[in-house]
C-alpha cells in the first residue's frame, strides 16, 4: 500500500513539473516571420529556424512575465543575435519591437574566444536599444562557432540571471523595460532551436529589484528639471543664448539606476525618428563658500555646461568617432571630469543634452560634497 501511495504521488508530480512546461516548436504555424530571411528545417534532428540577418521572429500566442527561458543557438555568421521578452509590438508594425527587456550576443569572433561585452542586456523603449547608456549591464562571453551555444534566461519580477552553455555569465539586479509580461521574439544571424519556457519558475531568484549601491551615495546629482525638447540640426553647437528663458516650461525629473537621468524614458527617440534633437536639465546647488567643485560627468551624446548662465564645458561623445569618450563611446562616469565654479549661496547648473544615436541621457556625480548641499 506504501508503495502504490509513492507511485500516484509521484505520478501527481510529474504531471505537475509537465504542466510547467511549455515548448513552441520551429515550424511556421507558431511563429511569424519575414519570409524572405527565415526558413524552418530539421538540423542535427530537431526542428529549427534559421535567421538570416536583423529580422525578428514573433512567436504566436505568447505572454510571458516570469520563469525561465532556454533555447538552443548556432552561429552561422558573425553578428548579433538575441531574445525579446516581455515585448511590445511598434504600431502597424509587427515585426519591430517597440518596447521589450532584450538579452543579446555579439558574436564577433570567429575563434569562439572570450569577447568582452560578448554578452549583454539592454531594454527596448520607444522602439530603441539603449546599449549604449547601459554599459555596466554586459559581461565577457565566449560564442561557440560550430555546434549548440545553449542559452538559459531566469528572469523574476524585477531580476534576471543569464546562464549560456551552463555558465552564469551576467546578473541583471534590475529589469529596466517598461512592462512586467509580453510577447517574445528572436532576432539575428543563427540557427535557433528547443525553444522551452517554464512559467513562474525563478529557482529563488528574489522577484524585488537588488540593491544599487549609487542610491547611498549622496554626491549624485539626482535632482533634475527638464525642459521639452526641440529639434537642433546635426552639426549645430549650443550657446548661452539658446538657455530658456523666464517662460519656459519644466518637469521634474528624477534619475533611476546608476543615477542616469533616461531621457528616452521621458521622450520621443531621436534616433527612431532620424532627427537630432536637444533637452535641457537644470539643477540647483548650493554652496557655503566661493569654490570650485569637480564632476563626474556621463553623457551621451553631446553636453553642453553652463553655471549662471555662462559656459563652462562643451563635451561630444559620438560612438565610433576618434572623438568618442571612454568606454567607446558609451554613458559613463569615466567619459569626463571638469571643474565648475560655485559661489557662495545659490548657483543653477544648466546642461543641453543632444542625442541622435540610440540612448539619451546624462549621470552628474560630485567628487566630494563637502560645502555644498542639494536643498537650501
């Protein structure tokens, strides 16, 4: 009799685990696709698809929020290749992703050596990839070239752990798309196979957001109001006669993780929409004494500074440019250091901010607060 219990219990967990269990096998009934660049086959016995080039794949009937994702990759060409999650379609186009969390590889070395930045994470929204203003969110990886690259997502509510090839290569503490479920895509040059899901299971990954260290760090500027923005023609500088004036309209805007104030959260995409376009920020600081501070000062793309309405720092950041800052033209901390003057009581930080290349947005950090403060 104990052992009949034992065998329906286990029978009643078996299905369970099955349950848990969804698979969307390759074949043209579950997924849409762009004809012309995706094919379905049989490839080292399994159903597959096969991408060629940038187009995305939409799987049919998917909603996905939490659980884990694995898929089976080969390389069939250096590139990038990918997975959309929690994804939102452009409007009237379906094929393009407007909004999606979104873990890639750069497979840009035929050897399959360790490639820095091999790996990354970056958020869709407004239809961009703001890789270039997430910079802390990659982690070196190693792409095989011939056989299967096994790729494994947990993702919680606000966390996400990637595993590929039964390593965990990157830990994301905060998911920074828009939505908690969606839709999901495939996307890259690449052979794609065993595409398994397995809603609601996080094997302990907590579901709240873990800790930002830059949040107990008070020499952020974390404080800011924006201005609308408004187009400025590529090629066309900032002056002080350009800062809006007494009848201009702000918003209060405070900054997220790593202390970055994410214009495209807040705006259109310039990049999207093949236009350059400038905001301003402004914040007010004040000082106990006539001083000069030094800043830390993250940009992407162009920056221009000004302290009671005089310049004190023009700063271009353009990716793939002699002229771009480290780390190769993306939003760091490390891209400058300048020193502002600050006179005792009130000064107003003025900073044009440009974009026309995927993200926008700025990261502001004192060297020290030692005689100025953020509230009077």
């Amino acid at each position: 009799m104990r052992i009949l219990i034992l065998l329906v219990i286990s029978f009643f967990i078996s299905i369970t685990l099955t349950a848990q269990k969804d698979t969307f096998p390759f074949q043209p009934a579950n997924w849409s696709v762009v004809d012309s660049s995706t094919t379905f086959l049989t490839h080292q016995g399994v159903p597959a698809m096969k991408i060629t080039g940038p187009d995305e794949a939409v799987a049919k009937n998917l909603n996905f929020s939490t659980g884990i994702i694995e898929l089976d990759y080969q390389a069939t060409d250096l590139g990038f290749c990918g997975i959309n999650f929690r994804r939102t379609a452009k409007d009237n186009e379906p094929q393009v992703t407007d909004y999606s969390e979104f873990v890639y590889l750069r497979n840009f070395d035929p050897e399959g050596k360790v490639q820095e930045g091999g790996i990354q994470y970056a958020p869709h929204l407004r239809a961009t990839n703001l890789w270039d203003v997430l910079f802390p969110y990659q982690a070196g990886a190693a792409i095989k070239q011939e056989g299967w690259n096994h790729l494994k997502l947990v993702v919680s509510k606000q966390q996400m752990k990637v595993y590929l090839n039964e390593d965990e290569v990157l830990w994301i503490p905060e998911l920074l798309g828009r939505d908690a479920a969606g839709g999901l895509s495939l996307g890259g040059n690449g052979i794609y196979a065993n595409l398994t899901i397995y809603p609601g299971k996080t094997e302990g990954l907590p579901s709240k957001k873990g800790a930002d260290v830059t949040e107990n760090d008070l020499r952020y500027l974390r404080n800011w109001q924006r201005s609308p923005a408004v187009l400025l023609p590529k090629g066309q500088t900032v002056t002080s006669e350009d800062i809006p004036d007494s009848t201009a309209s702000w918003t209060a805007t405070a900054t997220e993780r790593f202390g970055m104030v994410n214009l495209i959260r807040h705006d259109s995409s310039p990049f999207i929409e093949g236009n350059r376009k400038v905001i301003w920020l402004k914040a007010t600081v004040y000082s106990d004494i006539d001083q000069l501070k030094q800043i830390d000062l993250g940009f992407s793309d162009d920056v221009w500074v000004f302290v009671n309405g005089y310049p004190a720092y023009t700063g271009q950041n353009t990716y793939g440019y002699p002229i771009q800052k480290q780390p190769s033209g993306r939003l760091s901390l490390e891209n400058s250091r300048i020193q502002l003057p600050f006179q005792k009581g009130k000064t107003e930080l003025m900073i044009a901010v440009a974009s026309d290349f995927f993200g926008w947005g700025i990261i502001g950090r004192f060297t020290d607060v030692y005689g100025i403060r953020f509230t009077p």
